[in-house]
C-alpha cells in the first residue's frame, strides 16, 4: 500500500510572532510512504526535484538520518513499533532553505502518510506534537498541517496549541525569494540568548496588534503590528538588502508590511493590491545591487493545509 500526501510551505514569525505566527501558501512537496514488500529490503529514501533548479537537495540525507524517516520512526515507536521495510519519495517544488517551511512540508506530509498506512494510531495532537519534536518548533509545522494563518506554543507537556486566525482577503501575498541558501541553523545561531526587556516588551505588544488586527481587519493597526525587535534586527546581517528593502517598502504605495519569512532569506510583503510593479522594482533592484536575483510568487493564503492525494 502506497499514501501520498500534499503539504504547503509556510511562512513563519510574520514579523512579531517569531516561533509562533505562521500561514500557508499553495507551493506544495508530494511525500509518498510505501510498505515494501520484500521483508529485509529495510529502508529507501528517494527525494525529486521537481523544480529542477540548483536547490541543494543533494545536502539532504536519504539514510535514517533523514528527518522524514525520523518523523516516521517517532511514530511507529509511538504504538511501540520501529518501521522495517519503507519506501519514502519526497517529491519537492517548494524552494529549499528560503524560509518557506520546506522541511515542516515533508514533515508532516511524511508522519500523515506513515500513520494513514498504520491504520490511523495517532490523532492532530499526537502528530503536531512528534513534527515539533523534529523540527524544534510549531510555527511552520501548524500551518504545514492545518492551512490558513495560525498561531501555536509548543507547551512543555510536548503538545502543540494552536488557534487558526481570520485573514482579510483583501490583503494580497507577494514572497520574494533570492537565489541564494540561507541555512535555519545559522540564521538561529545569530540571535541573542536573551534580549533586552524593552523589546520584549516591543513584540508582546506587536504580537497583540496583529491579532486583534486580523480579526477586526484593521489595516492601520496591522501595518503597525508587522514589525519585529525579536529576530529580523539580527539576521539582517545574513540578508543583504534586508534593511534597505523594509525602509524604501515602507512609504510604498500599498504596502502593509514587510517581513522577513521564517528565518530567511526570502522577504514577504503584504499590500492591499496596489502597487505591484513598484514593489517587484524596489526588491529586484535592491538585491540586484547586492548580485542578488528574485523570483516574485503572487500568492493567496493556502486554506487546507496538507491533504492525502492517494
Ligand atoms: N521561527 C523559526 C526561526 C522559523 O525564525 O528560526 C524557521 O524555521
């Protein structure tokens, strides 16, 4: 027996929300888990670029030492099983190391498959809660899962809690992506262990804006609410043209915000639908300058979530 599943990217943080906000978008991975039938044929990993651009999918792992396989394994330890013979293809359109969640996708694609083909064990929480434990933190994995905008804590207990936010449809998508790698794990290592508590203050106060935004579809008081003190001040070092971009952006004719997805390097600006042109110019010029070229998706915010195929 074969399950596919379709899982989106993501955008986490959204400005002040860092480890906790994210949404979804309908750029997809196809993770596929098969039971071999060969007893002893033990484990195959097959991962596809769809894409078939430079994406560094050959640093992946396709041993046990592959996250999807470890998302996998989590699982099956959960009804005190380990998997034996597994095929795993991991087909991906969704650009690697850009801060579009690629890794939360097949997370959670991999664990939704593996449980379909046991039988259905574990229930959202259960499975929420092993893809954090992979992945370090819930904020792509949610919308990865469910779709929409979202907000989630990873709780001590090791359960996820999250709550799907409103969008306004009149808010339009533009993620900028560069042609260039930037890995999570060197984006994470540049932040402070502890930061000043005037801008915690800061963010807790941003992080309130914008929910209270999103529900009353406030636009003024969202375009306050997308800034950050927690996280972007720090990677902007990683981001060439980061700075500069957030500031000619931000007496743009339609723009609401601009934030910097996940850990980076892409940048989402959120508009109100006009303005396009002018915004494509401002960031293909200003990575232009730092030899940097973007490709520009328009994108609605995806509403599923990840979804079995076959
Ligand atoms: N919240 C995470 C970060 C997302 O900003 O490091 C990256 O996966």
């Amino acid at each position: 027996m074969k399950v596919s599943v379709k899982t989106p990217a993501t955008v986490a943080n959204l400005g002040p929300g860092f480890d906790s906000f994210g949404l979804a978008l309908p750029l997809y991975n196809v993770i596929s888990v098969e039971e071999t039938v060969l007893p002893g044929s033990g484990i195959e990993i097959n991962i596809i670029n769809e894409k078939n651009n430079e994406d560094s999918i050959i640093d992946i792992p396709t041993d046990k030492n592959n996250i999807v396989y470890k998302a996998i394994e989590l699982l099956y330890n959960f009804i005190g099983q380990s998997p034996n013979e597994l095929k795993i293809t991991i087909k991906t359109q969704i650009p690697i190391s850009r801060g579009l969640g690629s890794s939360a996708s097949v997370i959670v694609g991999g664990l939704i498959a593996a449980n379909e083909l046991l039988g259905h064990p574990a229930d959202e929480k259960v499975l929420l809660s092993i893809a954090t434990e992979i992945e370090g933190h819930p904020d792509n994995i949610t919308p990865a899962f469910v779709g929409g905008i979202t907000m989630s804590s990873w709780e001590k207990d090791g359960s996820v809690v999250y709550n799907k936010l409103p969008w306004n449809d009149e808010w339009k998508l533009m993620v900028c992506v560069p042609d260039y790698e930037l890995n999570t794990e060197i984006s994470r290592s540049v932040l402070p262990k502890e930061v000043p508590m005037k801008d915690a203050i800061f963010n807790l106060k941003r992080a309130a804006m914008f929910v209270q935004a999103l529900h009353t579809k406030d636009e003024e008081l969202f375009k306050l609410a997308l800034k950050d003190k927690l996280h972007q001040p720090y990677r902007e070092k990683l981001v060439p043209g980061l700075a500069e971009i957030t500031k000619n952006l931000k007496h743009t004719n339609g723009v609401i915000g601009t934030v910097l997805c996940g850990a980076g390097p892409s940048v989402l600006v959120i508009y109100n639908g006009i303005g396009v042109s002018e915004i494509k110019e401002i960031v293909a010029n200003t990575w232009n300058f730092h030899n940097v070229n973007t490709n520009f998706f328009n994108l609605p915010i995806e509403k599923e979530g990840a979804v079995k195929i076959i």
